[in-house]
C-alpha cells in the first residue's frame, strides 16, 4: 500500500509546470544514475564537432518550423 502522505506528495508534484517538472525530473534521473566525469568532456566535444560540420558546410541546419512540422505528422499517424 503507498503511504497516502506520498500520494498527496506526488500530486502536489504533478500540479507544478512542465517546466518545472522537467527540472525535477532531471535532478532525481542525475541523483539515481550518478555522474560520470567524462561525460560533460563528451559533449563538449560533440558539440564542437556539429557546430564545426556547420560551420564547414559539411551539414546543414534544418528550420526548426521543418522539424517540428515533421514531429506532428508523425504524432499524427
């Protein structure tokens, strides 16, 4: 049985902005899973390597109206 104080716990939660939420969300996920040092050096370079392949030309960017509309038609299915 889940203790009732937790319930009303949770409900209070889920009342809270998506935004809000998100950030909660991200904090217990990071309290659970641990940090991993080398994980922030792997995007930096990740990072540095898409923002190079656009700035070479070698990608482009796609509109984000493009990729949204994109996402719609697929959650439309």
């Amino acid at each position: 049985m889940v203790d009732r104080n937790a319930d009303a716990f949770a409900n209070q939660l889920l009342a809270l902005p998506v935004g809000d939420r998100a950030r909660l969300a991200q904090l217990l996920l990071a309290s659970i899973e641990g940090r991993d040092p080398s994980a922030a050096a792997a995007w930096d370079e990740e990072i540095d390597r898409r923002a190079a392949a656009l700035t070479s030309g070698t990608v482009a960017g796609v509109p984000a109206t493009d990729v949204f509309a994109a996402v719609e038609r697929k959650l439309a299915r």
